[in-house]
C-alpha cells in the first residue's frame, strides 16, 4: 500500500475521515494497522534505522491512528526531567522523517553521545533545549546529531 503524502493528518480530518481525499492506490493507516518499536532513549539516532532490533524488536505498541513514518518508534519515559509534561512510564512516540521546529518538545541527541528529551528553542546558530526539572542547556547547532519531534503522548495508566 502506499501512504499518504503527509506524515500527520490534520485535526480537521482526525474526527471526519471522508473529508480527506485518499490519493489514488493510497489508504489512511488506521492503529492497529501496524506495531512500532518500543525503544530505550539511549539507542535513539541515525544507527537505529540499521539496527536488526529495530527490524525485529523484543517491545512494540500500537501507531497512533494517521502517523505515517516508516521509522516512528516510541520511547519509554524515565526518570522526571519533564515532569509535569511527562509523567514515568509514559510513553512518547517520535517521528524522525518530520522537522523539529521552535517549540517543539523533541527527542535530541547531541554529537558527545548525550540523548534527552526538552523542549527545542532555535536560533540561528544555537539550541536552547529546555527542560522543566533539570538545567536547561544551550548547544551550538553542529553539536546536535539528531532530533526527533514528539508527535503523541501515552499516558501511564
């Protein structure tokens, strides 16, 4: 099947799917059309993609219903650097095929091997990734190796 253009579908469509024009030979991916991986914060990044657990996980959960990156995955929440935002044992979904914008709560991995979750402040030659319980950092832009917006929150139940 392929998949539509765009990653997301806007709220509009969400709760009223024959508003959505499907392209032709395309399909809206409902949830429980597919499993993502369930991975640890720290093998976040590039070299996942490649990694055969990532192929094969030992973990997965649902896809929220109109993601469409082939290489989302979800992440376990530890520890309370993000609390309130993020309660432990949540679950955040990433997706690595859309652009991290200013604001955006993101997955970052920084090029010395640090990976964290905060909240992304661009500017021109500087991100100013904040966190609500930690200390914020600011970081040269060609310090940081990836970033991976959070597109959907699990709530622990």
């Amino acid at each position: 099947h392929r998949m539509v253009d765009n990653n997301l579908l806007p709220n509009t469509f969400e709760n009223d799917p024959d508003k959505f024009r499907i392209p032709k030979g395309g399909y809206v991916a409902k949830a429980e059309d597919r499993k993502l991986p369930v991975i640890g914060m720290a093998k976040a990044g590039p070299d996942l993609f490649t990694d055969p657990e990532f192929k094969d996980p030992e973990e997965t959960a649902s896809c929220p219903a109109g993601l469409h990156d082939p290489e989302a995955f979800w992440i376990p929440i530890v520890g309370m650097s993000m609390y309130p935002f993020l309660k432990p044992y949540a679950r955040v979904c990433v997706s690595p095929n859309l652009e991290c914008k200013n604001g955006d709560r993101s997955v970052v991995g920084l090029t010395d091997g640090q990976v964290m979750i905060a909240e992304l402040h661009i500017n021109d030659d500087h991100f100013k990734l904040k966190k609500y319980n930690d200390e914020d950092m600011t970081v040269k832009t060609e310090d940081v190796q990836f970033c991976y917006p959070i597109v959907y929150i699990r709530e622990p139940k």
